[in-house]
C-alpha cells in the first residue's frame, strides 16, 4: 500500500523555545530558525536527521519523569553520543563520556 503522507517533523512543545531549539542544535548540530518569522516556532533541519520543530506553549507544565500519576513524560528523544563521527574520521566512532547540560542547567547525561 502506497503511503499516504510525508513525515515531516517531530514538535516538541515548550515555554521558550529559541532556547530549547539552540540547546539542542548544540548537541545535535545544524541551525534554528524562526519559521514565518515568529519566535513561537522554531525550526532545527538536524543534518542527516530529522526536522525538529519547538513550539511554545502558554501555561506549559513539564513532565515530572518518572511519574507516571502526574505530568507524565509525554515525548522524548533518545540520542547516542559520540566523541567523533565516523563521517569525519577514519575510525568507528567512540562514545563520550561527557555528559550534556540541559537547556535549564541540570546535567541529563
């Protein structure tokens, strides 16, 4: 059966989310972008990835993981992280051992 639409973006809703979209484009690259010019949807091409989009939400409640009673997490991203890149070196990559802080300063990896 032939397809029926595109995927086109996973959205993440947020309280601000220029400073959600460059968090994570410095962890995953590529550059945000404010679609129609509004700063209440921003746009990360991730190269050799997905289109992740971050749109603010008045009012936003965050997860509370890993509760599942109240404010469960709803969506989430599961990313490995490299020291290197096998497209930018002769090797395998290598995982790292550093750990990335959140766009709220708490350590998450």
């Amino acid at each position: 059966m032939p397809p029926v639409a595109r995927f086109r973006s996973v959205v993440l809703d947020c309280p601000d989310p220029r400073a959600l979209a460059d968090f994570y484009a410095a962890v995953l690259g590529g550059t945000p972008e404010a679609e129609d010019g509004a700063d209440d949807w921003i746009v990360l091409r991730v190269p050799g990835g997905p289109r992740v989009a971050f749109q603010q939400v008045e009012g936003y409640t965050p997860p509370e993981w890993p509760r599942a009673d109240r404010n469960p997490q709803q969506f989430h991203l599961d990313l490995d992280g490299y020291t290197d890149y096998p497209a930018l070196s002769d090797g395998p990559a290598q995982p790292s051992s550093d750990s990335i802080v959140a766009w709220d300063g708490d350590r998450v990896a």
